[in-house]
C-alpha cells in the first residue's frame, strides 16, 4: 500500500521520498518492527538521504551497522565529528566499531578514545578498547580497560573471560585462573 506510493512518486519527490522512508522507518522501530524498519531506512539511505543532526546520523549509522555497511556508516559519522555537530560518546563508540569492523584498528582506537573522553562510564567501550588494545600487544592498557569494565559492570561472565587471557599472557596464571573459573560458573549471567 503506503510503500508503494512512496516509491512511486515522480523523481522532483526523491527529497520527499528519502524523508518519507526515513521517518516511516523511525515509526516502525517505535512499533517494534525492526526488520521493516531496517529496510525502510535503507531505503532512504539508498535513495540518498543525507542526516542532518547527530540523532539522524546515529540512527542511520546504527542501521548500517547492523546491515554489514560499516564502509557507508564511516563517512556520516566522521562529518559529524568533523563539522563538530555536537558528537558525542555514542557517536563516537559507533565510529569505532564501524573502523573495527572496517579492520581499521588505528582509527577505531582513536574513536574509542574520543568516546571514553566524553564518558569514561562506558563499560561496553572499555571492552572494545580494551579487546584492541590487547590484539595490538598493548596487554597493561587492555587489562585496565577491562579491569574498570568489570568495576562498571562486576556481574558480567563475559569481561571476566575476556580478562582471564590477558592475565595469562602477563603471566598471572593464578589471577586468571580464578577469573575463568568464575567465568565458567556463571556462562549465561
């Protein structure tokens, strides 16, 4: 019905069109219906809409994301920290996992960094950092990246394996050992 209209109309509409796609898209989020969603703000991305504020961007950038197009999210999110359109720590975690995803390690590093100047709360960030820090040999950055993780977040399994192999890397095996043992108890926590 509505989405054929939408597509349908004269190309003098495409602004109107990547509007219509975008914000029908935001609705069916709101309603739950997240595949729907989806392809209805990749429609508007395909069809060239442009996000003009930081929450426009964070949401197309989050879709993208989701949809395997980290190469398409890096750009949206870069001209918001570049035109300095109020980025903020989510807009900034978001173009370190599109940099991580786009095997850019250097670059997710320093928006992962951007982030946690911003909000050094950030637990999730703390592991992403913490999990690179530790593929590029930094293993005392990555154990203290995740060591406040698990501060911020003490019930998580899942920091606490990941902080067991860099323990063992350091040679604290007894440290790591009871780390994973935890880790194993409570597997789905």
């Amino acid at each position: 019905g509505s989405e054929m209209r939408i597509k349908d109309r004269p190309s003098e509409a495409a602004p109107l069109r990547r509007s219509l796609f975008f914000y029908r898209g935001l609705c069916l989020q709101k309603l739950g219906q997240h595949d729907d969603a989806t392809t209805s703000i990749l429609d508007a991305i395909d069809a060239g809409l442009r996000p003009e504020t930081s929450e426009e961007a964070l949401v197309v950038s989050r879709t993208l994301l989701l949809s395997d197009r980290a190469s398409d999210a890096i750009p949206i999110l870069e001209a918001i920290t570049l035109n300095r359109i109020n980025p903020d720590a989510e807009v900034w975690a978001i173009l370190g996992r599109a940099h991580l995803i786009s095997d850019t390690p250097a670059l997710a590093l320093s928006a992962f960094n951007e982030s946690l100047l911003i909000d050094s709360e950030q637990a999730e960030v703390l592991a992403l950092r913490g999990a690179l820090l530790r593929k590029i040999g930094d293993l005392e950055g990555a154990l203290a990246d995740y060591t406040r993780a698990h501060e911020l977040i003490p019930s998580s399994p899942v920091l606490s394996y990941e902080k067991g192999p860099v323990l063992l890397q350091l040679g604290r095996l007894t440290d790591a050992e009871g780390l994973l043992q935890v880790a194993a108890r409570n597997p789905g926590s």
